[in-house]
C-alpha cells in the first residue's frame, strides 16, 4: 500500500521543524515535554529566611556534634528528652524555629551551652522599682555627690593651703629666716 | 541510576534529570543536601581525613558552613540569572555560571584554581551539567569535590557515571550534537 501523499507531507514537515529545533527543545519534545520546577521560589523563600535559617543550622551542628560526642543516637536524645525522633530529626536538620523553652531543654539534656547570653545579662539587670525606692535612690545619689563635691572642695583647700605654707617656707629659707638645722 | 524525566528550572535554559533513585530533580536535591546540616555533619565526619589534608586544613564546623554559605551564593547566581538573563549583556549561565572544563576532567583534572585566586577560595560545591547549546544545559548532578580528581572520591565518581549516562540518553532522543558532553561544571566563584 502506497502511502499517503499527506502523510509524506506530514512526515517531511516534521522533519523540517526537527531540523530547525535547537537541542534544547528537542529534548524537550523527544523526552515527553518537561516538568515544572519549583526550585527557584524555594531558592528565594531560603535566601530571604537566611538569617534566622542560619542561627538554627549553627544550634542543629552542636546538638549533632554533641550527640556524637558523648556516642548517643538521636533516638536516646529523643527518649532522655521525652520527644519523638521526628522531632530530633528536624532540630538537626536545621530547620527548626527554635524556642528558648526548647533550647533550654536541650541544653540539660546534652549539659551543652547552645546559645550564651552572659554578655547580655549584665544588660538586661535592670529592676522594677517603686517611686519612694527610686527617690532614696536619687536623694542617696544627690547627698553622695554633695558629700563628694564637698570632700573635694575641702581637699582643695588644704592643698592650697600647703602650698601656700610650703612657699611661705621656701621663701623663709631663700631669705635666711629659717635656719633647717640650727 | 535511573533516569525517570526532566525537570525545567529556568525556562528555556536550565533543565535537569530527575533519577528514580532520589526524591526531587538532581539540581533541587543537591541543594536540599547542601542545606541539610545533619546530611553535612556525616558527610565531613566520613571525611574528615580530607579535611584534614594540607589542601584544605579545615575544621568540621568550617566546613559545613563553608557549605551553607556556598550554596546560598550559587542560589543568589541562579535566581539572578533566571530573572536578568534574559537581558541584552546581563549574566548568563555561559561563563558566568557554568564553565566548560578540559575534557580531561574525566580521568583526571581538578581544573588549578588559578582564575579564581589563592587556594584558600576553592569552593567545595561542584553542578555537573550537559551544555545542550548556548546558554541551554541539562543538570546531571552535582557533589562536594574534596579531592583532586574526581575519580578519587565515591561521590564525583558516580556524577562522572551519571555524566556519561545521560549522555547515552541524550543520544537515544536524537540529540547527538550537543556541545560539551559532561564536560561542564558549575563553580562557585567566591
């Protein structure tokens, strides 16, 4: 059976097009069209989180690093915590939004140190405090600086005064009134 | 590995092979690897010895973020090509993105860093990739390249087997003139 003058005009065609697609689309074509990816949102959604993302990569590493330390598995830091595993398994992936209810409590478990605060407690001491606590507190701070200036006024004075007497001397002997070791 | 289909990441330009094997396309996957902390920490605990060579001297926890932050400098190449590319004169995956290597990567090079600057930039995080065309490419995979030739280490081993797979594959869709086959990889350039 002859074929079809439209099927040859069909078959040359397409093979015109072939001619002309790049690799690219060819493979596009030959491999059944190609599947959409969502890489690209993820890439943005991780570099816009970064910051944070990285904070909770820097607790995942000790935790693990900790875990290998003192030769635990993951599943004995789930059961020592009271967690399931899957919850470890996120912690050390990187990915959690940590609390500091949660840190703390990790914290004991592995007798870690995942996040120092030190520094910032000797910043973060302030006090409530009522008003008459804070008006002793002025007045004390008041009377202290009174008590001071004054004490540095007074010593100012006896300076003076010494240096007054100390002149007074020096002129005595330049001029022969004191006789040092007659 | 087998291969199951393609996925298309930057339209008309970057593509890459999804494997039956693993649970998203080869380029997404190596970068949920390179964000995996727990996936790092194993990884340089198994090779820690090269780590600890005189070419790299480096530290575990250096390491793995030396990871982090590598891969977060190829996603920012990645979307700004994707969303400049396009743009007369704006960086484009040739040269800017992806660099054509020897042909004898394949037994042998790790190409001398010398267009990128002392030793202590060399990068960990290699892309492997088919150049289809100018500016096209096909992801095969990609892997953290501690040692000098790819053949030394069981990961770059199997990206060059994948390499040379999908390149078999490739053929058998008709595409035998693509331009570098397997010989493209994607550096960072810190």
């Amino acid at each position: 059976m002859k074929p079809k003058i439209m099927d040859i005009l069909n078959l040359k065609i397409k093979n015109k097009i072939m001619d002309t697609l790049n690799n690219y689309e060819l493979l596009r074509q030959n491999a059944g069209g190609f599947k959409k990816s969502n890489a690209l949102a993820r890439f943005k959604e991780a570099n816009q989180h970064n910051d944070s993302i990285r904070k909770s990569q820097l607790i995942a590493l000790r935790i693990l690093r900790a875990i290998r330390k003192k030769g635990w598995s993951q599943k004995q830091l789930s059961d020592n915590m009271g967690v399931s595993p899957q919850v470890v398994s996120k912690w050390v992936k990187g990915k959690e939004n940590f609390t500091l209810e949660t840190i703390e409590k990790i914290e004991k478990a592995l007798a870690i140190t995942l996040i120092d605060i030190a520094d910032e407690k000797k910043s973060v001491s302030a006090k409530v405090i009522t008003r008459s606590e804070a008006y002793n507190t002025v007045m004390t701070y008041a009377t202290t600086t009174v008590f001071v200036a004054a004490a540095a006024a007074t010593t100012a004075r006896q300076d003076h005064a010494y240096t007054r007497l100390s002149v007074r001397k020096s002129n005595h002997y330049r001029y022969g009134l004191i006789r040092k070791f007659a | 590995m087998k291969i199951d289909c393609i996925f298309e990441i930057i339209e008309n330009s970057l593509a890459a092979v999804k494997y039956v094997e693993e649970p998203s396309d080869s380029f997404e996957y190596c970068f949920e690897l390179w964000d995996d902390v727990e996936y790092l920490e194993k990884y340089f605990e198994q090779n820690k010895a090269l780590l600890a060579t005189d070419f790299w001297r480096m530290d575990l926890n250096d390491a793995v973020f030396k990871v982090l932050n590598e891969a977060k400098k190829f996603r920012e190449d990645i979307l700004y090509c994707a969303e400049h590319g396009k743009t007369k004169g704006a960086p484009r995956l040739d040269n800017t993105i992806f660099r054509s290597l020897h042909r004898d990567v394949l037994s042998n090079i790790r190409i001398p860093s010398k267009a990128y600057g002392s030793e202590e930039e060399n990068s960990f995080l290699r892309i492997y990739a088919i150049r289809l065309g100018p500016n096209e490419y096909v992801v095969t995979g990609g892997a953290i390249k501690l040692t000098k030739e790819m053949q030394a280490h069981e990961d770059t081993a199997l990206e060059l087997l994948k390499l040379e797979q999908v390149s078999v594959y490739l053929r058998g869709l008709g595409i035998n003139e693509a331009e570098d086959y397997g010989y493209i990889e994607f550096e960072n350039k810190e």
